[in-house]
C-alpha cells in the first residue's frame, strides 16, 4: 500500500499549529530547517462554522485554538464577502490546512484578494464530488490527490 504525503509548510505562530516535524531542506544552496505540518485526517467535508451564522460558532471567541481545529477537520470552509470581501477569516481556513469554499467568488472582481490565487480556489470549487449545495463531498468521484495538491499550492 502507498500513503501519498503532501506536507504543508506554515509560517506561522507555534502555538496555534497542531503538531510540526523537523525537516532539513536544500535551499538556496544552504541547508535550512524547516517546520513540517501534519495536519489531522479529515472527518468532515464541510466545516459546521458558516459566516453570519452565529448558531454555528459552537465556543467562545476569546478560544482561537478550538475556532481552528474546527476549521482543519474538514475538507472545506464556506467563506464569503461580508462587510467586505478581504477578512481574516480566508486566511484562517487556509492556515488551519482547509480549502476555503467561496460563494460568489466571480463577484470579487479583478483587483480584491488579490494575494489569493483564485484560480486554485476556483479549480477545488470544480473537483468532481463536491457539492455545494448540501455542503458534502461524493467520495466516490472526489479527487483526493487533486485536492490536497490544490491545497498546498494556496
């Protein structure tokens, strides 16, 4: 059997990553150590926090950490323009290792988020087996080896 590993790399604050693994890469003709992300198995196709919906923010906020694991459970977030499309929360789903999920995306215009790269949010929006509507993913024809190399070129 093969396990096909696609590591996350992160600039991030420690105490908000899940676990990281030491790992010595060759660049710019230097030995350098960087921080490998494992991020956990995914148990849910959607995550259950939906923007403007406050039912579905299930702890405090004061609770950054349990706002995150909530997020990295899931293969997608829905995110969407709110008071304005550029927020934190993107950038929130894709350092907790989620695909964000964005209704509307096409409305954003060319010049807004403009440091995301909208055609990998567009292509994992169009992998086979994900469905919007009901927020699931069919297994069956979902690409997973696409997803996760999506993923980690955000």
């Amino acid at each position: 059997m093969t396990v096909e590993f696609y590591p996350i790399v992160f600039g991030f604050i420690d105490q908000y990553l899940f676990e990281s693994i030491p790992r010595q890469v060759l660049f710019n003709q230097q030995l350098k150590i960087i921080d490998q992300i494992c991020l956990p198995k995914k148990s849910k196709d959607f995550s259950d926090l939906i923007p403007r919906k406050l039912k579905t923010y299930k702890f405090g906020f004061e609770n950054e950490l349990d706002y995150r694991r909530l997020y990295s459970t899931a293969y997608f977030a829905i995110t969407m323009k709110k008071g304005g499309w550029d927020c934190n929360r993107h950038y929130e789903i894709i350092s907790s290792g989620t695909m964000p999920f964005f209704d509307q995306l096409n409305k954003a215009g060319n010049y807004t988020l403009s440091l995301l790269p909208k055609s990998i949010l567009y292509e994992a929006q169009t992998i086979p087996g994900v469905i919007r509507y009901n927020m699931s993913i069919n297994h069956q024809l979902f690409d997973l080896n696409q997803y996760n190399i999506l993923l980690h070129r955000l």
